[in-house]
C-alpha cells in the first residue's frame, strides 16, 4: 500500500457571484483574487514540495485546459482528467478514484477556495489520510467562523483516534439554525474536502449509486491518453445522472467520519467573502483596495479596478469592482445576489 | 428709458463638485445634466422668446467661447463680453453694465443654475427690474426648502411694491442657525440673480471700489470687437483686485432689495443636488439613473454613465457616476467633497 496522498483538484463549476471580474471564460480558480497566485496555483501550492503528497491529478471540463496547463507548475508530473460533460462531483472524483490503485489514497481538494493555514491543513489531510486507510470515508469539518447560511453543516458524533464520525450530514440551515450550530459548538461547515481509499470510494459507491459506478468504470476503461491529459470516453460518461458526493455517498455510506480543521478556510463565495479573507492587508479604517482607488471617509469598504481610476466618497461596507467594462457596486448583504444580475446571468 | 430687461448671464466659475462628468475643459454649464438641454441653454431660454428682454449679453472667460456659440442659439443678436482675466462677479457684471446705456435694467442670470419653474422666474424678474429701475439694487430672494449650510442667505426686511428691503445679508450659516432661519420663514437663499440699472450700479460700485470701477471702465473704453465678441482690454482689467458683487456692492448699499422668487432653484452644486433636482423622473423607489444601469433592492440612488454598464445591488442613498474614464462613488453627504478629490482637483 502506497503512504503517499493523492491529491485531486477538481476544476469544475462556474460562480459567478465574483462577476464582473469571474466570467466563464476564466472562472473564480483561475483569477489571483488574493495576490499574486490563483486559487487554482494555491490548491496545486497546497500539496506541493512535500514528498508525503503525489503528483496532483486535476479533473476539469474542455473548457480551461489551457488556463490549468499555464497555472499547473511543477515538472508535468500532474494528470489531467477531462470530464466529457460536467456531472457535478460524484462522477469527477469516481474518475480520479477509477484512475488510481485500488489502495491509493485521494485527498479531494475544490480550486475555487482559499486556505490561510497551509500547516493546518496538510496535518488534517494526515489525519484524515489515516482515516481514509482504515476505510472511513473522511470529510474535512471546517471550523464555522459565523452563522452561515449558504453552507452544509456536519454534526459531530463519536470521537475516534483523529477525527469523529458524522452523527448527521445537515443542510444549509436558516439562520436561526445557524446560530444554535454555531454556538453548540458541534457542527463544522463541510467544505467539499475529502479523503478516501480509491477502492472504498468506488465499492460504496457501487452500492449506492451502481448505475453511476458502472458507466464511470466503462468511461475509464475506454478513455484515451494525450500526454498528461486523460480523456475517459464520452458516452458512457455523458449518460452519468449527476450527482454531489454529499447526496450519492456521503450521506448514505455507515463509514462517514470528520477531522476538524480551523486552517482560515474560505471559499470566497461572493465579494464580501472576499473582502473578509483579505482582511490581514486592510488599512486601519478596514478598507481594502486593488488599483487606482482614491477613498476618502470611508470605513470597510473594498474597491478593485482592473483599470480605470475609482474614488469613494463616505462610505461604509460597500464593495466596488471595476472589472472587463463592467462596474459593479454592492453592499455586503447584497454581495450574495450578484450572481443573478442580468450581467452575470446573461454572459 | 428703455423697459425692456437686459439678461447678462455670467459663464465663469470652473466648477468640480460634478466630477467626473464635468470637467476643467467642459464645466458643468455646458453639460446636459438634466435632460437635453445644457444649464447654460436653459439660461438662455429662458429669458429667450418673450418681448420684455432684450438678447442676452453673455460675460465669459476665453475657454469655452466654441461652446458658448454652439449652444447660444438664437439669431445672433448676443453678446458676448469675453472677459481677459477671472476677476469674479463684481468686475464681470460691471463690464456688462459699462457696455449697457445708463438706464438699461440688468437680470444677471449665473449660466450654472436651473430653474424648474419658469414662469415664477419671469415673474420674479419682471418685480425686481421695476424696483431697479427706482434705483434698488435687487437680489432674487430664493425660497429656501431645507437647511442649505453651503449657502449664504438674506434676511428679509420691510415690505415695499413688489419685494423687500434687504436687512442683512448672511453669510453660510453652521446646520443649527440654518434650521433656526428656515423655521423663521425671515430668511432666503442668495442664489446670485440680480437687478439692476446700468448707471446706478456703476455709481455704486465708484463708491465703494473705486478702483475697480475705474479699471473696468477704461478696459471698455479700450476694448475692442470682434463680430459679436467684445474684448475689453486685458491690461486694465486684469490689474484689478477681484471681488464678489456681494462683498463688493450689495453689502455696502443702503438700497439693497429682494423679492422673492419660489421657483425650483437648484445650483445642481453637487450630485446629491443633481439628484433632488431629477426627482420627478424617479422610479417608486426613488432611483434615478441615466445610461446602462441595473439596480437590484436599491433605493433613492442615483446612477448615470456615459458607457460601461452599471450594477448596483442593496445599496440605499448612493451616487454612481461613471464619465470619461472615471468612477465615482459617493454617499449625499460625500457628494459636497467630490471636487477635493485627486481625479477632480488635478485635471
């Protein structure tokens, strides 16, 4: 049995709650939202020069291959699996487990999040490597910062040695919900982070979802190598029913377990979120700026200008993007609705 | 003795608190801040098309003469006063008085303000050249409709045919005297309108700045025309010590008059100004916007821009304004700072 983690990036999904800066043709994981690298590069940074992490294997649609080819680093030993068709994050991680040795262990990482605490989160990653070895099929549990609504939560159960089991898998909560969960002190936030034997993954997902198991076993089977990138074979893989890990085993497997881990995790789910994670670089009224920003009087704001000049003028908790020839202006609350304006709709 | 009224409509005065839309070399009486017509050609009509005035003398710096006689309009029949050097209003409205007969009636008419209601303003207009023809010197007492601190004003004294006389002029009061006047109902704004006949207001100005006067009179006599440009000669005039007509008549007059003029003034002074003035074309939630805009759950912003769409999201009591390659950002009350800016202060 190999000791070495697995780390599988995966690259799907659009967000355009970071619009006009995010837009289709290079979504959140390929911008340097925070500095100079992307979410994409801090993923890959993330398990990078540490021989107890393999080479990383990203699963991402046609559509970015080249913004990954640029951003991926390293010596080529990367592979890249490319989804057919995107059907959400059961198929994509069957995939890289498929693609693997039975006993290889996968750590699932998203590209689209921000981890302040790198050493906090390779030693969950230990943790919940170990888990994954005994066949527990391991969840990160993020440590919840504030009441959150917009997150799945994970109710802890049973201690075990590094990590507890799942006693329950809860939804995105109301707000009323969140608060008792924060303040319980028993829930984490379940951020899309997960170790697993390859083989385990693959048998409980057999028993749960057989259908979605067999076609991705055929895809792998019938896919086509071209250099580092892996094409498993369309058809099989396009007839998928998609579906979340979460819902097609998570939730239904006996063997699910936690490791907590408070790494300053952040997936930058809208502008405000952003602002947040960048606040270590506010200055003492709280503002954070990118590009030519005059401010006077204003307190938490957050102004970022891929070009034209942007003053502000007496305001608080208003973030102003001037991005691609768009001008977005927003209040923290309303951050969460961006994705829904006609110009981020309608790309 | 002629009756007919003498409109001299003053064009000085750069102007930044409308940044970044107007700009040193286009200032906001050029610009068609509130529908199709510029301030200055609503200056023009307004005093256009009815027999009592006569056509208008027009007293401008050598900046924006191209634009002056692209938006005068009319046949012809204007004047233009360019004047050799910014002196402020008392020398302009003396240079216009000195090219007048002595009993011509003034109506000096700043080119920067707007008036909603005409009607009112010809009235207004109409009482104060017949108190100027008794010799009054007459300043539109405009009604004040909120505690204006950036404003001087006028209190009122005793009554007399048509207007009042002028008990004292104020200077820009702090917030508290500012209610305490607008609750008196005693008191009115000093919008910069003003009648008075030729003769009688260079007599006084020989009184109390004689000087001044002296120089303005020999940079007439000396001037020179140039089709309907009149340039009165640079060296006399520009050795003069500038002066408000404020400061430099009306506060020294023993007959300084009002009458009061209830008539939608507005000095569109800043955006929170332009804003009240466009109220009537606001939406139920008391939005104005101009351009590309899209709002979600805002109210009582206003946004305008001169191409790149514009997304406004949860935000209340906010001016966008996105103009020549400049966004700005501002609450109302930033609004009054916008010209100290480093965009609007170094053009």
């Amino acid at each position: 049995m190999s000791s070495l983690i697995h780390p599988v990036i995966l690259c799907g999904g659009g967000g355009t709650r970071l619009w006009p800066v995010s837009l289709k043709s290079r979504p959140k994981p390929f911008l340097p939202l925070l500095g100079d690298r992307t979410l994409f590069e801090e993923a890959v940074q993330r398990v990078a020069g540490d021989d107890r992490f393999a080479a990383p294997m990203i699963v991402a649609g046609p559509d970015h291959l080249d913004l990954i080819e640029t951003q991926v680093g390293g010596e080529g030993a990367h592979r890249i699996i490319v989804e057919p068709a995107a059907r959400n994050t059961a198929p994509a991680i069957a995939l890289a487990a498929a693609s693997l040795s039975a006993d290889d262990v996968l750590l699932v990482c998203p590209s689209d999040h921000h981890i302040a605490d790198e050493h906090a989160f390779r030693k969950a990653a230990m943790a919940a490597a170990d888990l994954a070895r005994d066949d527990w099929l391991v969840s990160f549990g993020i440590a919840p910062t504030h009441p959150e609504t917009g997150y799945g939560y994970l109710h802890r159960g049973e201690a075990m040695d590094g990590g507890y089991r799942i006693a329950k898998f809860v939804e995105k909560p109301d707000k009323e919900r969140a608060e008792g969960y924060l303040a319980s002190g028993e829930y984490s936030w379940n951020g899309g982070i997960f170790a697993f034997r390859a083989g385990h993954l693959l048998s409980e997902l057999e028993k749960y979802r057989p259908e979605m198991a067999a076609l991705v076993l055929k895809a792998v089977a019938r896919g086509q190598n071209d250099g580092p990138r892996f094409h498993p074979a369309a058809q099989p893989f396009s007839a998928i029913e998609g579906d979340s890990i979460d819902y097609a085993v998570m939730e239904n497997t006996a063997r699910a377990a936690m490791v907590p881990a408070d790494m300053g995790w952040s997936d930058i789910g809208n502008w405000a979120a952003l602002q947040d994670a960048l606040v270590a670089r506010a200055d003492d009224d709280g503002n954070v700026t990118r590009g030519k920003v005059d401010l006077d009087h204003c307190s938490g704001v957050m102004v970022a200008s891929d070009g034209p000049r942007v003053s502000v003028v007496g305001l608080e908790n208003v973030c102003v993007v001037v991005a691609n020839g768009e001008v977005l202006v927003t209040s923290r609350e309303g951050a969460q609705r961006v994705g829904k304006l006609p110009g981020a709709a309608r790309q």
